[in-house]
C-alpha cells in the first residue's frame, strides 16, 4: 500500500501510545500486552488463559477503551445458546401492507473487539459457534450470510481447564487462535503497585488513540514486512519438527500426539511480521520468531499421556526445538 513516511512514522508511534494507554491502567504483563497488539495488527484472535483475579477481563477491556472501535461482551456460560452470540430471526409486521417477515437481529458478535469471556464455560455446540466468524469474518444463519465489521477481533479468555466447571476447547477451535497467552502471577513489586492503585479514589481515565481506519493500515502493513527466504525455510522446518511423524527430534516421537499444521508457521511469520513493526523495524530477525513460537505453538503441539505423566508441556517441546534446529548461517 502507498503511505507516506511521515504517516508511517505517525502510525507505528501510535501503536507506543496505544501500549502506554493501556499501561495507565494494567500493572505490568507488558509482554502479555505486547502479544495482545501483535495479534491485532496480525489480523488474528487472542487466547488468554489464568486463574481468576489476574485482571483477563480487565485487561481486555483497557484495551478496547484504547481502541476507537465498537465493542462488546460476551459472558459464557453453560446455558448459552449459539443464538445468543450470533443473532436470531424475529417475525415483524410491515404496518403499512400488513404483510409478515423475518428479520435478522444481530446478535453482540457484531461489533469490532469482542470479550469472550470464560469461553470454556460454555459447551462445544455454543464454543463451535465462533468457528465462522473467527476464520471467514462472516456469519450464516437462515441460509444468509452476513459480514462482520472490519477489523475484527476476538480476544477470548478462559480459566485452567483442570478448574471445575469447565470444557476443553476442540482442537479445531483452539487452532483458530493465533496466539495462545498464558498470564501468570504478577511479582511481588507489582503486586503492591496494584494493591496501592487499585484501593483508593484516584481511576485512571483511557482515552481512544487509534481508530479503525488506522488499525487496517496497520494491518496492511504488516504484510508488507519483509522476511528473508532463509528465516521462511527455518519456520518450515520448525513447523515440520513438531509432527511425530516427520520429526527428526527423538523427544517429539515421544511426547508429541498431534505436531502444528501449516496455519501455525503462518501464524509464526505474521505475528514476527507484527512484532517487528511493533518494534519499529521492516524486516524480521531470529528475535521475532523465538519470541512468538511459544504463544503461537502451545496450543496447537498436543502431547501425549506420557508427556502428561511426566509433565511435559507444549512450551517445554517448542523451547528444546528453538534449541535444536538448525539456524541460518546468515547473521539475521
């Protein structure tokens, strides 16, 4: 796309001022943060997963309100019904001819940003509902297909599925995330930091920074982020290290059952594409594909009982195989 560099330098500081909006309100997380806005400007969906009381919600609220976009909240729960999220048909009554019909009344996923919120809450048939919206941007119902606003994006979170009342998310689902955030406990600095802002009269107010318009650009861009075909080929043979059945790495026959197909190398080249942006460079380094391989790859490596048994996790494989494989001689 054409854009000067005068409004590219604009946007990209933009995307600073978006991360020190959201700041004003979160205490620390700021890689959470960081992999939140990649996968915005990535043009994917978010998973965020943590115990109750880590400030998911809230988080993705700040940023909503640092978004000039529309936005809603969706809360899961077991008696949801897809009807619910994506809409219904309503029988009205034109009171000049008299004559009935259906009319479509959309439901709260048409909106730009949406929470859903403690999405394993609620049981596949409602979870599978999302499957379209997330993939094509587009929503069918009644034999009519309806767009979604442009941009798009889901940022849902979910509690540790060893909690009671919880469904785990069908694989098919889970790969429609591109990123797969796990927050955790904050320090001990930032945990008072939080206790001392969060108890007294003072709020700290967002304001909007960047619109819609905007974050296409962003978007656009994005794409247009260089890679060299070295960095392509070593995400390739990442990506294939990852299957059991054409692994050259003894440790993913072992605890591996499913590896990543092909949309995780290209979730992998977006969000590095995304960061690298994010960091103000036009060309992705090594830097940027380590970063992201844990959050794009952790839910998309299914390990076996025996991984289980052992307590050998997603994040444990793809850290071993950053380590193994074989890097481009180049200096990227």
């Amino acid at each position: 796309m054409e854009i000067s560099e005068n409004n590219l330098k604009t946007l990209i500081h933009k995307i600073t001022l978006l991360k020190e909006e959201i700041q004003k309100v979160i205490v620390g997380q700021d890689l959470i943060i960081e992999e939140m806005l990649v996968a915005l400007l990535a043009g994917g969906h978010c998973l965020l997963e943590g115990v109750p009381g880590l400030a998911k919600t809230l988080m993705v609220r700040t940023m909503s309100q640092a978004l000039d976009l529309s936005f809603r909240r969706i809360q899961f729960t077991p008696d949801l019904m897809p009807t619910d999220i994506i809409g219904t048909e309503i029988l009205e009554e034109d009171h000049v001819t008299g004559k009935r019909f259906f009319k479509f009344n959309k439901g709260p996923l048409f909106a730009n940003i949406i929470l859903a919120d403690e999405i394993n809450r609620t049981p596949p048939k409602t979870q599978s509902a999302l499957l379209e919206a997330m993939q094509e941007f587009e929503v069918t119902y009644g034999g009519h297909t309806y767009p979604l606003d442009r941009p798009f994006f889901i940022l849902a979170t979910q509690n540790p599925i060893e909690q009671a009342g919880t469904y785990p998310l069908p694989e098919a689902q889970l790969d429609r995330f591109l990123l797969f955030i796990r927050i955790g406990y904050p320090t001990a600095a930032e945990e008072t930091k939080i206790l001392s802002s969060t108890t007294g009269t003072l709020k700290n107010k967002v304001q909007p920074i960047i619109g819609a318009e905007e974050i296409k650009q962003l978007q656009a861009l994005t794409r247009e982020v260089s890679i060299s075909e070295d960095l392509v080929v070593y995400v390739t043979e990442l990506i294939r290290a990852t299957r059991p059945d054409t692994s050259p790495v003894a440790y993913v026959k072992e605890w591996v059952r499913w590896g990543a197909g092909p949309r995780a190398g290209q979730a992998l080249i977006l969000t590095a594409k995304a960061r690298a942006l994010i960091h103000g460079r036009y060309a992705v380094v090594m830097e940027d594909l380590h970063t992201m391989a844990f959050p794009v790859l952790r839910h998309r490596i299914l390990m076996n009982f025996k991984a289980d048994a052992e307590q050998v996790s997603a994040d444990m494989v793809a850290e071993e195989l950053l380590k193994t494989i074989s890097r481009p001689k180049i200096n990227i």
